[in-house]
C-alpha cells in the first residue's frame, strides 16, 4: 500500500490514572475508572518512507516492537523512518505503553490512509484490558471516566468526558529510583489481590457520579478533590499488600502528606505508581509549593512538575 502522506507526527499526552471504581466485577463489569490527560508531557514520533524499517529517540525499542506488530497485521509495509522526539517515561504511572502504542498505530493510520479509528488502534494493540483512560485521553483530552469491562467488552467504553479548568494545576511527585508494577508483576498482582468489597466499589460510583463530576461541571476543586483523595485512599488501601503501602514510595506518600498539610487536593498515586498527584487552584499556588518542596526534599530522590490538563485530542499533523 502506498504512502499517501510524506511524513505524519503524532503527539500523544501522558495522563493521570485517578483509580479504578470497580475492582471486584460483582455486580457484572470490573474495573472502571477515572483520568485526566496532561499538558506538559507526552510522546512525540514521527514517522516517513525509508528503505527499512528505523527508529530513533527514546523507547526506540518499545516503537520499534509496535510498528513491527501493527504493520504485520495491517499488511502494510515497515520500510519506514520513525523519529521520536519525546517519550513518556515507561512504568511510572503515565500512561506510557498505550500512548506509545497508539502514537504508532494512528501514524500508520494516517500514513496509509487505512481509515481505522481509534478504537480499532487500541484493540489491535491489546490497550485496554483493565483500565481505558489512555483510550480515551488520545481520543478526546480533559477528564474521562470509563464503564469498565463487561462480558463482550472489546475497549472499555468512555461513559464521561469533561473539560478541567484551565486554572487547576496538578503537582506531581516523581521518585527517581524505581517504577511501578508492570507486565507480568502487575498480571501477578492483580491475581493475589483479595476480592474488592461490592459495598466499597458502590460507595466509590456514588462519590463519582453524585459528587465528584458535578463538582469539576461547577468547577469546585475542594469537593472535586475530596472525592478523588477518597478514591484513592480506598483503592491505595487495597493494593497496600502488592505494592507495599497505599504509596508505592514511602518518600513520595511523605510529600503527598506535606502537600495535603498545605491545602492541596485530590491526593493520590498515579496507577501503580511511583508517581504522586495532587491538585491545587492557580499556577501561583502550585509555583509556591513547589518551591517548598524542592527546599524540604532536597535531599531526597525525589523529583517535581507542574502540570495542567490537556482539554484536546492527541495530535495528528499531516505532511
């Protein structure tokens, strides 16, 4: 199949994994859950003809395996020059394996002109199988939340999508020594878990649907954070026996406690972590506890960014 463009770039954002609602499937659907896409990280490729297959830039590995896959099961060819610019960092809570993966399967979309949606990328790639946030951050920026997996589920279905204001900031708390659980650790981690109590998992929908997404609608960031710190915690509190603790960092959950003591909100861990979060109003707010941070952990391994949410899609540039 012929290329139709000379060249595609594709910008993918990180995102922010909030917790999973429905951890035990009682009532028929497992998992769901809730995130947001971020602004200042992301991944960023390009790809043109080549006489063979060539990648570059960061993850070229994790790139160069994906384009090998997508390209056999779409019969097109893999003579191709792939530039990645930015990378988001692998297993830290970012979003990193998806974004990667569908960074390259729209590329070859749009290269080829194969006319595949998004959700036809993910389910190609095996995204998905837990948590569809990456889906759907790619697909339309700002806060989603997904109706988990039923028992024909192929992508799990997006069931909100909302815009952040522009004013919130997100700090995030890196610890620059290890990673989260991935592959088949995280397979291993889910199966040791006990079950999720039904009772739990009900409160956690109500919080969401009652009190979490009407108060982003009416832009309250108290009551928005409220509800996600409480998510987290119930959720944390669960995997504390695989990923020892309700932080994976015993360093990262003493800056979350710092922030909390700060007025900082929605408190939490990004998927298996390292990676902390939390909420604050303005970017003034957010530059002042950064500064405290960097002052108060600066001996530590830790690491800080301030973020805002991405209300857009991924995107697709043409050449």
């Amino acid at each position: 199949m012929k290329a139709r463009y000379q060249s595609v770039t594709v910008i993918a954002p990180a995102r922010l994994h909030m917790g999973f609602i429905d951890l035990s499937g009682a009532l028929g659907r497992h998992f769901g859950s809730i995130g947001l896409a971020l602004n200042e990280i992301n991944t960023r490729l390009t790809i043109s003809a080549a006489d063979s297959l060539q990648v570059s830039g960061p993850s070229a590995e994790r790139a160069l395996k994906c384009t090998r896959q997508f390209c056999q099961l779409l019969g097109v060819s893999d003579a191709l020059n792939i530039t990645i610019d930015n990378a988001i960092p692998e297993h830290i809570g970012l979003g990193s394996g998806t974004q990667m993966a569908l960074a390259v399967g729209a590329a070859l979309n749009a290269f080829y002109d194969l006319g595949l949606s998004v959700r036809e990328i993910a389910q190609l790639s095996d995204r998905g199988a837990r948590s569809g946030i990456g889906i759907g951050i790619f697909e339309t920026g700002g806060l989603v939340v997904d109706g988990g997996r039923g028992p024909d589920t192929k992508t799990p279905p997006m069931v909100a999508q909302m815009a952040v204001p522009e004013d919130w900031r997100f700090i995030l708390v890196f610890d620059q020594r290890g990673q989260g659980l991935h592959g088949e650790q995280e397979v291993s981690a889910f199966q040791q878990l006990p079950p999720f109590p039904q009772a739990q998992a009900e409160r956690l929908c109500y919080l969401l649907l009652m009190q979490g997404l009407p108060a982003l609608a009416e832009c309250d960031l108290d009551k928005f954070g409220e509800v996600i710190t409480s998510l987290q915690q119930a959720v944390g509190e669960h995997f504390a026996p695989v990923q020892g603790g309700v932080f994976t960092s015993p360093d990262v959950a003493a800056a979350m406690a710092s922030l909390a003591v700060q007025g900082a909100v929605a408190i939490g861990q990004t998927s298996w972590g390292p990676t902390g979060f939390c909420a604050v109003a303005n970017p003034q707010r957010a530059a002042e506890l950064l500064a405290q941070l960097e002052r108060q952990f600066a001996a530590s391994p830790l690491s800080f960014l301030v973020a805002s949410a991405r209300n857009q899609t991924a995107e697709i540039i043409l050449n």
